[in-house]
C-alpha cells in the first residue's frame, strides 16, 4: 500500500528540494531579522560555474582574453582539485545566485545560508546604497556595445584600447562610491570676472577714504582675489582623485573609446563596495550561514560534512590572515561586547584584568549593534572601530615583514597598534597607491601631471613606466607622475617615444 | 539552456584569444607582459609544477618596500613563517601583489595528459595484439569487509564519529574515537582483464664532437617528453639507450645524457646496433617498437649513408611503429643526413624526421613526433 503510493509520486527532482530548502532558510533568515532581496539562484554544473566565475558573475560581460586567463585558472584548479568555487552571488535585484549541481544537500544549505547574508549585507550596506541594482541588465548592456565596436573598428583596436584603459582600472576615487554625487559637474566654464578690483567702501569725503578703505585691507583683498583667479585658471582646480572621469571628459578620444572607457570606470565603481567590505561581507555571509546551520537548519546527519565544510571555509594556512575567519570572529566580538556591556570609557579604563575579563553588564545589545554596524561601516572603519588589544591577543596576529638578509617573511611585530597599523594601511585606497591629476595642462603645453601621494611605500617603478606608456595612448600628450624613489622625489615621464626620469628638489624639510 | 550554449562559446572565444597571445601569436606588444611563460617544468622524481601563464595589465601598484601585512598564528618575533623569492607571493592577506605561479603536484600520467592537450596529441592506437591479456587491478569502491591494509582511515574515523555522535559518547574536550567493527571501511577493487601492450624505445644519439653540451641538452629534453607521452600510453613501457660515433654501443640512462665523446660519425653503426637488439629482444608480434634518433645529420661520407638506408629499408621500417628522426643543429653539423632521409622516403609511413633548431624548436619536434598517432 504505502509502496504503490510513493511509486505514484514524482520523484523528487534536485530543483524541488532545493527550492524547498531554499524557502525554509530564507524563513530562518528573516526570523534573525535579515533583510535580504529577492533572490534567484540557478544550478550549474562547474564547467559553467568557472565560466561564469571569470566574468565576474556577468556571463554576458564583453569580450577580453584576462577573463579567458581567470578561466584556465579555475579550470586547473579544478581539475586537479586545488580549488572549487562554493558560491558566486551577484549584487543586484533581484539578487542572483549560483550553486553548484554536484554539491552535497548540506553544501547546498549552507551556500545558500551564505548567499543569503551577503544579499542582506548588499541590501543595506551603506557602501552599496549608489551601486547599479540593474547591473545584470547594464553589464550585457557593456558587452553588446563593445561587441558592436569590435565589429566595426576591428578586435586589435578595441582590445589595445581596452587593455590601456583596464590599466588605469583602479584610478578611481573609492572613498566616493557612496556619495550619489560623484557625476564632477564642476568644469563648466566661467568667464572671468571683470576688473576684479577690491570692492570699496563710499567715502562721503575724500579724506575719510584712507579710513574706511585701508590701504592694507585693499591690498590684502587685491592678493585675495588674485588667488582666487589664478585656482580658476588651473586645470583641474582641485586634484582628481578620479582619473578615469578626468580623461572621458578631456582626453581627446573618439567616441567610442570615450564609451569603453567610462564602460571600465562605471564596472570598477560597481565593483569597488565589495572590495571596501570584503571582511565584513565575507565575514557576515559566514556568522549567518553558521547561525542557520547550527541552530536552525541542520539535520543530525549532516553535522559531521557541515563542521568539516565550515572549518575548510574558517581555515588559515599558517601565517596568514583568512578574510572569512577574521570577518566573522570580529562579527561574534561585537556581539560579544555589545551583549555584556564591554565597550565604553569605564570599561577602557578598568585596569582589573580579572574584573575585565568577566565583565557583563547583561546588556543584551550585541545583536542589535551588529545590524547598526553591518548598515554603516566599510572595512577601514570596522577594522578602525573593533579591532580591539585583547582580539588580536586572543587570535594570534602579527605583522609579518621581508628579511631580505635571510630571504624569508618573518614575523616581525605583535603590538596591537602596528597590527591595526599594518591592516589599515592594507585597506586604504584598496591597497592602492593614491594618484591624482594635479595638472591638465602641465607646462602649459597640454601634458598631464600625475602626483602620487607618497605615504612611505615606493611605487613599482619599473610597471609605472608601462602604465604611464598606455596613459599616453589615451591622453596623447606626454604624461609625467610625480612620486618618490628611495626618498628622492622624482619626475618620471613619457613623451611617445621616450622615458625620462628626473630628481625634483626635495620638499623644505 | 539557449543561454547556456551562447556563454560557453563566448568564454571559449576569449580563452582562445588569451591563448593566443600567450603563444604569442597575435598582439606581439604585450610578450614582455607575459609572466611564467614555460608551459611545463619539472619538479622532484615524479611531481611537476604547472606554473600558469599569466598576462598582467600594468598598474600603478606598490613596489618592492611593501612586503609587510598582517598575519595569524603562532610564534616570537623573528619566527620565519615563509620563504621569500623565488615562492611568489609571500603570505599577506591573499592581497598583497604577488607573481602568480600555481603549483601543482602532478603524476606523470596527468602531465602526459596536459602534454596531449597542449600539443593536441592523438592517442596512440597499438598495434591490435588483442590475444595477449594481462589482469589489471583497478580500486573502484568501498566495502565492509576487507584487509586491514587497505582499511579506508577517513571513511572509518568518519563512521566512528558518527556513531559516537549518534550514542552520544562523544566528548569534545576529549575526541578520542575507537573504531568498532561495523565503522570500518575499506577499499575494494576489480580485476579486468585487458589487452596487453608492451612498447619499447630506442634512443640512439649521435655523440661525435659535434654535438655539444647545448645539443645534448635538447636532446635529454625532448627524450623526457617523448618518454612521459608514451608511459602514458602504454602500460609497459621499456627504454634502452644507445650512443654513437663512428662506433655504436648500448650504454645506460645516466651514461647516455653525460656522454661526452669525439670521434667521427657513423650512423650506421647504431641502426646496426638498433636492429640487432629488436631482432633478439623485440619481436614486432608482441613489441611496439619505437626508435628515436638524434643527431646533428653530419654523417661520414654518402657510403655510410646508403647503408643506413638499407638497414631502415630492409630491417627496421618492418618492424618499428615508426622511426624517429631529429636532427638537432649544431654550428659544426652540415644537416645533410635529414636531406637525405626525406629524398629517399619521400612521406614514408614509418618515418618521421623532425628539425630542432633550438630549445624553442622542442615543443614542435615534440608534435611532429607524436602528433601523428602512430
């Protein structure tokens, strides 16, 4: 009887039982008081899972050979079993999603656990607030248009294009990328203002005039004015930290080199909050996909495969720092520190270890604190605010230098400030060197003035020059980047043909 | 499912592309940008390193006084925790700039795979002696039952563990687990029984004094090659060595890559040598038969050979899969013996010659040789 019934049934496909155990996560997860978007998850095998992995989770994204390169990377990796990729999800709405066919059930769960905490994390994050939430339909949008430009000025042109332009990638302002204002709609042009004299007070008699119009005063308004006009005539009138917007609007480019490079510029700010939140988001995604598994969605029999999964997940190789595993160990301090009151000046200044360390206020503000912080912090200002003395006491971490003597990395420092330090460093700029343009019009001869603001850690010189070669494709003119070379500043420039390298008068100390 | 197929080709275009400026033909410009360019190295006995071709677009990125981060883990100040050059990136939060090598651990049958792939290789097909059988033990799953030396140890921890968790003797604070009976696991196999193939190699190099220490090395390069290719086709895969110059003798592996002799050059010798050797140890009913020999093509005098023609003609094209000939270049060689050969066998079934120009030249000769499936 009940074998007649069950041989009635259609058998359950892989799709049903997932779409059953994504509905019941998502409740789990709304339950913790998640916000997630909508979001579409789609069962591929990993050949597919690679290809869409080297675009970037964009598997209409235009043309180039360094997606082919990513591609025989993970290809190999896969093959000879160093890497497979879990999870792959996309930030737009609705929020997309990949899992992979040959996952186990209880892999399954706990990517889509995962996925779920990073489209929370997308959802409402600040950092995300201006990104594309249509980019699945922008980025196909970029290839069709690049497609199109291929065809008619030929794959050479476009690709030598692209690969010039993909050099100066990361030329942009990531600090910005919340601000919806990053449109520069400051260069419009302004007549300069006539007879730009001091205004002066009327004097009634001539000889009250000296009075009530010092003579200092107009000359100290005279040079006042001055300055002001001579800023209006530099170009740009502040340094820009956007390169990229800087030579769409003034390189003297055709119009579809125009449209490539802002296609490049438009991809790295959509891409730049998840490389600002890397710890956090990795780190949230995994404090969830924890939570759900162990309290909420985990049968008996999978908790073996799951620790060993998560433990994979949480992992470090020795002397290194896992993003996953430092993300979430911060996520689960904070809660921590929330929930027993260990925050705030009486706390610091408590000098009883013993008293500090069983400190509990029973405050029960942990869970509360880590939705606040998960809304409006990126990684500098977490790392910046949580990053406390006892964690990295707690969790082991120094900071590591080369010893070129022995040619080796060796630990060199565990005090908690050069940690934070070192970390901080890390993540300005994205570990990138800052670079501006000080100048369109360097030597009044239409050349481009670089400075990069030297911050101790010398450019790569040597791939500096190459980078100032494909700047020169696209500005045309020769360019110049103003840095520092073993303490002596420098001039490093390209003219079309040529490198030169001059030392610049060290600043008055 | 329509979707599917469009971006699988789309992926494989630009694949395409990258390995085509790899290899490096298009977009010349971007060579010197082309990082770990070797394609296959070799590593320890029996495990090789794949490094990737990587292609790196220039940035402004920090330089050489950055190699600090933050890492985690045991230790004092001055505890070494990675070697510096040449092993790449160093440690650092899986950010910090880096050369891009993967290293893999590889058998010799996987890279004999990726050679295949790379220089898209045939599968050789054997000669047909499907009346030799050999049995072949293949493991294939896991059983209950079995000897302990083949007891899957994670599998049975595995079992233990649960069991434990399910009986709830379990203690975190001490996870000692004593597997019972019914935990353990083992590997079980099957017996095929499969037809045999027996392959034999005879390298045969010229060391007169004009094959220096440059073409030599060639030559140990390519006959490592060769041999990876062929073990992986064929199970039993036997190598013998002969070296030349106006006299020819069998030497062993060792002897025959170091060899350095002088003396005049004749080929004939060693084909002498070649035949008499497969007439006594490599009957062609049993034995595929492969000779590979490498000179610089300086022969003494046209009598010579003619007589090497003969013995190719009458002795060894009759009982060889086919006869390999390359010829090295060397600044003293006159590469007549190559001329000679291909006048003679125009597109001979058996005979493959093959130029090596140079260390370059390696990967093509590999694929003149090979290529051809035979």
């Amino acid at each position: 009887m009940r074998n007649t019934e069950r041989r009635s049934r259609k058998p359950l496909t892989q799709a049903d039982a997932l779409r059953r155990v994504q509905d019941e996560i998502l409740g789990h997860a709304m339950e913790y008081g998640l916000q997630p978007f909508r979001t579409v998850f789609e069962l591929i095998n990993f050949d597919e899972m690679n290809e869409i992995a080297s675009y970037g989770g964009f598997p209409t994204r235009y043309p180039h050979w360094r997606f082919g390169m990513e591609y025989e990377e993970l290809k190999k990796g896969y093959a000879y079993g160093l890497q497979k990729i879990y999870e792959l999800v996309i930030n737009n709405d609705p929020c997309y999603a990949y899992l992979m066919k040959s996952n186990s059930m209880v892999d399954q769960k706990m990517v889509i656990a995962h996925v779920y905490g990073h489209s929370d994390f997308f959802r409402n994050n600040m950092w995300f607030s201006q990104t594309n939430r249509r980019m699945i339909d922008e980025i196909a949008n970029h290839g069709t248009r690049i497609r199109r430009y291929v065809e008619k000025h030929g794959q050479e042109a476009v690709e030598g294009f692209l690969d010039a332009a993909l050099s100066l990638e990361n030329l942009i302002d990531y600090h910005s990328v919340y601000s919806p204002y990053r449109k520069r709609t400051r260069y419009e042009f302004i007549e300069e203002p006539e007879a730009a004299g001091p205004r002066r007070f009327k004097a009634e008699h001539g000889y009250m005039d000296r009075y009530i119009n010092p003579p200092g005063f107009l000359k100290e308004q005279r040079r006042r004015i001055e300055a002001e006009l001579q800023k209006k005539r530099r170009f740009p009138e502040e340094p820009v930290r956007d390169v990229l917007e800087f030579l769409i609007e003034f390189a003297p480019l055709d119009t579809w080199q125009r449209d490539v490079l802002s296609i490049v510029r438009e991809e790295a700010y959509y891409f730049a909050p998840q490389a600002l939140t890397k710890i956090m988001n990795e780190g949230w995604a995994s404090y969830w996909h924890a939570k759900i598994m162990t309290e909420k969605a985990l049968e008996a029999s999978e908790v073996v495969d799951f620790a060993d999964h998560h433990a994979s997940v949480m992992g470090m190789r020795p002397g290194s720092v896992n993003p996953y595993k430092l993300g979430v160990e911060l996520w689960r301090d904070i809660e921590d520190r929330w929930n027993r009151g260990r925050f705030g000046r009486e706390y610091e200044e408590c000098d009883d270890l013993a008293k500090k360390k069983a400190w509990d206020l029973k405050l029960g503000e942990g869970r509360e604190k880590i939705f606040e912080v998960r809304r409006i912090y990126n990684d500098i200002t977490f790392i910046d605010d949580f990053l406390t003395k006892e964690f990295c006491l707690e969790h082991k971490l120094f900071v590591y230098k080369f010893n070129a003597q022995a040619n080796r990395y060796e630990i060199a420092d565990r005090d908690f400030e050069a940690i934070k330090q070192s970390l901080l460093f890390r993540l300005t700029n994205m570990g990138h060197p800052i670079i501006v343009v000080v100048d369109g019009n360097f030597r009044n001869r239409a050349e481009m003035l670089l400075k990069h603001r030297h911050e101790g850690v010398d450019l790569d010189v040597e791939e500096g020059r190459d980078t100032l070669r494909n700047l020169h494709r696209l500005w045309q003119r020769p360019v110049s980047l103003d840095t520092v070379v073993d303490d002596q500043p420098k001039l490093l420039s390209f003219d079309g043909t040529t490198f030169k390298e001059e030392d610049l008068a060290s600043p008055a100390a | 499912m329509q979707r599917t197929n469009t971006y699988i080709k789309k992926i494989e275009k630009d694949h395409a592309r990258f390995r085509d400026i790899i290899r490096g033909q298009v977009r010349k410009d971007l060579r010197k940008y082309i990082a770990n360019g070797e394609m296959l190295g070799r590593k320890g006995k029996y495990t090789v390193s794949i490094p990737l071709p990587q292609l790196r677009t220039p940035t402004f990125r920090y330089g050489k006084n950055d190699r600090t981060g933050v890492g985690q883990g045991e230790g004092d100040v001055g505890t070494p925790i990675a070697p510096g050059d040449p092993a790449a990136p160093g440690p650092g939060a899986g950010d910090s700039p880096g050369q891009h090598v993967l290293e893999v651990d590889l058998t010799l049958d996987e890279l004999a795979q990726i050679l295949g792939e790379e220089l898209a290789l045939p599968r050789i097909k054997p000669k047909d002696r499907s009346s030799i059988l050999i049995e072949h033990t293949k493991y294939t799953g896991i059983s209950r039952v079995g000897p302990e030396s083949l007891r899957h140890f994670k599998r049975t921890y595995k079992e233990a563990l649960k069991r434990a968790v399910a009986m709830g003797t379990y203690d975190p604070d001490n996870p000692m687990l004593i597997p019972v009976r019914e935990d353990k696991r083992y590997r079980s196999w099957k017996i095929k029984e499969v037809p045999q193939n027996n392959a034999v190699i005879l390298y045969m190099m010229d060391v007169s004094g004009s094959m220096g220490d440059e073409q030599k090395e060639i030559v140990r390069i390519e006959a490592f090659w060769i041999d990876t290719w062929l073990r992986s086709q064929y199970k039993k895969l036997e190598t013998r060595y002969v070296v030349h110059d106006a006299a020819a003798k069998e030497v062993d592996r060792e002897t025959f890559y170091h060899l350095k002799e002088s003396g005049g050059t004749k080929i004939s010798s060693a084909y002498q040598l070649c035949s008499e050797m497969i007439r006594k140890d490599y009957s062609p009913v049993e034995w595929n038969v492969y000779p590979f020999h490498f000179s610089d093509g300086d022969n003494w005098g046209s009598e010579d050979t003619r007589k090497c023609m003969e013995i190719l003609e009458n002795e060894l094209f009759p009982r060889t899969n086919v006869f390999c000939y390359g010829q090295v270049k060397s600044a003293y060689g006159s590469g007549q013996f190559k001329k000679d050969l291909d006048e003679k066998f125009v597109r001979h079934e058996h005979l493959i010659t093959s130029e090596i120009k140079d260390k370059d030249g390696i990967v093509d000769s590999i694929r003149d040789f090979l290529g051809k499936g035979k």
